[in-house]
C-alpha cells in the first residue's frame, strides 16, 4: 500500500471512531492485578462510544501507574485527537513510535495531526538517498540494527581469520576483499545504529500551550524572537531554573518556559 493511501486510511480510522491498538501487551506489562486491564478494556469501550473525554482519562491513569506501552500511548493519542487536542495528541504518538518504531498507523497518524498545525517548520533538504536512508532508519527498531551489525561484524573477523591459513593467494586475496566488504557493511550499521541510539538519547519536546513566545534569554524581560503554537516540535537543549533552550529544524532557537513543554 503506498503511504497516500495509508494516511486515508488513517483518516478514516481516526475520524470513524476507529483507532484503537489490541490489548495484548497491556496485561503482560501491568504484570500485577487486573486493574490497568480493567482500566483499558473500558477505555477501550468509552472511544468506542464516542466518550473520548472519558477514554483519554482511563488511559492516562493507566500510564500513570508506570505502564509505558505503545498500544497505550497510540489508543491515549487517538482518543486525544478526537478531542481536538493536538499537542497531546502529536506527544503520545512520538511516544508509541520511540516504543514501536514498526507501527506504521501511528506514523501516518502523526504526520495526520501535525499538517493540521499552525506551525509549519521548513526542515532542511536533504539529498534522496540520506531522506530514504533516515526514512528506513525510523521504521526499524534499534535492536534488528545492533543484530545485523554484529553479524556482520563477526563474520568480518571469521573471514579474515581464514587468511593466514590459506595457502593459495588467489584464495587469500577472496578472503582479504571479502572480510573487507563484510566489514564496511557492519560499519555501515554500526553508524545507523549510533544514529538510532542519538535519537532515542535526544531531548525532543511538544509545546502544549496555546501559544508560546520564544524569547532570546532565559527570562521575561529577554526580547521575543518569534512565537510557536501547540504541538509544534522541538529539541531541548539546555534548562536553566524554569526556562528551557530550544532549537527548531530550520535554525531558530531561543528560549522557553518548561511548563510549556513536555520531553518525549
């Protein structure tokens, strides 16, 4: 299916009533009682219902006991969106997607909320083949990289071990040109990997107010710089008392109050 028709598809769910994860990875993340499977069993039935004030509370009061489960954060957004609340709603499927990078509903979802932003942030062009390669290195998971670099890590070190043992030269020199391109593919993931791991390490942060100045210095008195909406994206950079430094995709930085955003 290509990715236009996944985001109809997306819209319709949303706008349907429809949405809503499977409840399989709850029970075994709550590990103690019924009560956070009781709380989505009826979260589940509320967004069904069309009571999305009611669904989005249960399932608040599900993470709140400590359950940090994609299904969870993908159900709490859809319920979130349904009320019109974007930034919670772009938030909670940031959160699905750092859990399941693989859920290709709540991706086209996010990209869904964020066109209906007032923000429209020009990130930097990028060539084809870096844009296809971030793309790939989004939808999958961190642990199939980390797999993949150390097979082909080892198996680099195997070959070569085979060279000083090889009497025929022709053989060695197989050998040497194939340990080497067996290398520079596990180098390859070894640097994916790295990426991965920067951006699940990275500050990233949703505002949630209606509307926040961005001003030059940590402080009222500073000068405003420019004005960002809800749900718009950003990197946290650094936090000095009650403001935050933060820093836009197309260069635009300043400063911020913490409460008016909340970190991925």
């Amino acid at each position: 299916m290509s990715r236009a028709a996944r985001l109809l598809v997306a819209l319709i769910v949303l706008f349907a009533g429809g949405g809503l994860a499977s409840k399989g990875g709850v029970a075994a993340a709550a590990q103690a009682g019924d009560s956070p499977q009781a709380l989505f069993d009826r979260a589940g039935s509320d967004y069904r219902e069309g009571r999305f004030d009611e669904a989005s509370k249960r399932y608040e009061a599900i993470v709140a006991q400590g359950i940090d489960d994609a299904r969870v954060h993908y159900n709490l957004a859809n319920a979130y969106f349904k009320l019109g609340r974007l930034g919670p709603a772009i938030l909670e499927y940031e959160r699905s997607l750092r859990l399941d990078p693989t859920d290709g509903e709540a991706r086209d979802n996010l990209v869904l909320a964020r066109g209906l932003l007032r923000d429209k942030v020009t990130e930097p062009e990028m060539q084809y083949p870096v844009r296809v390669l971030k793309e790939t290195l989004e939808t999958v998971p961190a642990g199939v990289v980390a797999v993949a670099f150390l097979v082909f890590w080892i198996a680099a070190w195997g070959v070569a071990g085979f060279i000083p043992v090889t009497a025929s030269w022709v053989r060695r020199r197989l050998l040497g040109y194939g340990a080497l391109a067996l290398g520079l593919v596990a180098v390859t993931f070894g640097a994916a990997l790295l990426y991965q791991m920067r951006q699940e390490t990275a500050g990233i942060g949703i505002v949630m107010a209606d509307r926040v100045d961005v001003r030059s210095g940590p402080g009222e008195e500073n000068t405003v710089l420019f004005t960002v909406h809800e749900g718009t994206r950003m990197e946290l950079r650094h936090t000095l008392e009650a403001w935050t430094q933060v820093s836009l995709p197309n260069g635009l930085s300043g400063w911020v109050p913490r409460s008016a955003v909340e970190k991925v």
